[in-house]
C-alpha cells in the first residue's frame, strides 16, 4: 500500500543548528562514528527570503555521513532573522535538530503544496551556482523544518562524494576544508 499523504520523500539529510559546527561535528564523530566532515565557512547565498522578506544568510555547514544519510550541522554566522532562528532564536542558547531535507523535483511547486497542507514557506535561497534550496516550516507538526532541493547532478555528485568519502575513510584529517 502506498503511504498517505501528498509527500513519498525519503529523507537524505538531518541537520542540527549549533553554535560550533566542528565541535559538534567531533562530538558527533566520538558518539556514532560519522565522518568525514567535509566544512564550509561563510556560505553566502546570492539571494535569500524569509517569510518574505529579502535578508543576508551567511552561514557556515559541515557535512559528514552518518549510516545511510548525510548529516549536517549548520551555524548562522551574522545576526538577523532566518529560518534558523525561527527554531533557535538569536541568543536563547537553544540548539538541536534544525531540518531534514528531502529531494524534490521543483522547489517553488513543492513549497506550494507545503503550504497547502499548512507548512508554509519560511526561507527560499539560491545560491550563487543557482542552486535553490528552502525550508517548508513544518515545526508545528514534526517539530523541525523540512528543506526542500532539485536533486541536480552537481548536488548528487556532492552527496556521493560524502558518502565515497565515509566509506573509504580510514582515518586521519575527521575535518576537511571545503570551498562552496
């Protein structure tokens, strides 16, 4: 039988806000055995709206895998409103799971039927590679966001590379520098 719902998404990533993505990616590391962490600092996109309104979203991300799923963890890296703080606000010193993310054939269209179901869009971003990701608000209900991405050859080379990348592991540098 076919699951319910208008959504059949696996989920191909977890996320969790945190104040210190290489502590937290470590922490993760000694806990599960996750790794390696591939980190991005400073991501800018080239363009952001949350809840409609044009603001900056300069974060920073480390992602590892972690069984059969990628795992991120994400820092907001200047102040300002953002889908992350809409979970963890801005000096409440809250942090945990943030999103999961699921892959979907068109962004704006899958944010349209969220919203239907009453998920309503808190962020959309490109970036600047013209990558568009965004985050369906569905905290009410499961009590995280849901972030939605076209799985485009470029970011199924990337999570490939993660997952190669875990597998071949065999020690040595748990923290990777990585240019995005």
């Amino acid at each position: 039988m076919p699951p319910a719902g208008p959504f059949n998404l696996p989920i191909r990533q977890v996320a969790y806000f945190c104040p210190d993505i290489r502590a937290a990616a470590l922490a993760h590391h000694r806990l599960f055995g996750s790794g390696p962490f591939f980190v991005a600092d400073r991501i800018a996109v080239a363009a952001s709206m949350h809840r409609g309104v044009e603001r900056p979203f300069v974060h920073s991300s480390a992602y590892g895998q972690w069984g059969e799923v990628m795992v991120e963890f994400v820092q907001q890296d200047e102040p300002g409103p953002s889908a992350l703080h809409d979970l963890y606000p801005a000096g409440s010193g809250r942090w945990g799971l943030h999103h999961v993310a699921v892959f979907v054939d068109d962004v704006d269209a899958a944010a349209a039927q969220f919203a239907e179901q009453g998920c309503p869009l808190a962020q959309r971003s490109v970036m600047p590679s013209g990558l568009v990701f965004a985050f369906a608000d569905t905290s009410a209900t499961l009590g995280h966001m849901t972030e939605l991405y076209v799985p485009t050859r470029a970011l199924t080379g990337f999570y490939r590379m993660v997952a190669e990348a875990a597998r071949n592991w065999q020690g040595g540098d748990l923290l990777i520098p990585l240019t995005l």
